[in-house]
C-alpha cells in the first residue's frame, strides 16, 4: 500500500464516512474545515486516484469516488509503520514510552490490562 499523507487522509475519512461522494461533496466536507481552496481537494483526490488508494465513476449523472482501501487495512499499516520506524517492530517500547511521557489515566490501565488478558486467554 503507497503512502497516504495526512492531507490525502483528510480525503480518505470523507469517503470512509459517507460513500460514494462526488468532487462538489468532498470539497465542501474537507475544503472549509482545512482551508482548502477547491483547487486543492482536486489537487488530492488525483493523487489518490494515481495511488489506487480511490476510484472515480461516472453514476446517476455525476462523477463519484469511491475509496479502495478498508479503514482498518490503512490503520494497520500506518500502525506498523509507526512501530517500525520508531520502535523497531516491538509493541512494548512504544507503551513504556507513553508511560513514562503521557500519563496513564485509570480507564488506560484498565484497557490495557484487559487487552493483555484477552491475549494471553486467546494464546492459550
């Protein structure tokens, strides 16, 4: 999967919200909200376009896009990328450093105590 910057990703939650959209619709749900000029949004839908990250087609007399990507198959690469750049793959480094520089709320430690349980009960 090719990179989607942040701005491309502003793009993509649009369609992931509501689908298909037309160019008219996604200028107006991201344009105003960022500051983009119509020029912009078009600027980003073709890079998505040539990233195969959307598709564009002509339907009930407009021209509407669809994304092409999951949500959660962007979320998950994005996720990894992460890790991998800073924390070499490993998980643990990455919650001990929002330990030491993020306060842990309550609700925090009860998630990820409860995530830990439910992986050792599914390893089993």
């Amino acid at each position: 999967m090719q990179a989607i910057s942040e701005a491309e990703s502003r793009i993509m939650e649009a369609l992931w919200r509501k689908t298909p959209l037309s160019a008219e619709q996604i200028i107006s749900t991201v344009g105003p909200e960022n500051g983009w000029a119509p020029a912009t949004v078009k600027t980003l839908i073709t890079r998505l376009l040539k990233k195969n990250a959307i598709a564009g087609a002509k339907e009930d007399g407009g021209y509407f896009y669809r994304p092409l990507i999951a949500r959660a198959d962007w979320v998950q690469s994005e996720s990894q990328g992460l890790l991998d750049r800073l924390f070499k793959g490993e998980v643990a480094p990455l919650v001990a450093h929002f330990a030491e520089h993020r306060q842990l709320s309550a609700k925090d430690l009860r998630q990820l105590k409860a995530l830990i349980s439910k992986i050792e009960d599914d390893g089993k």
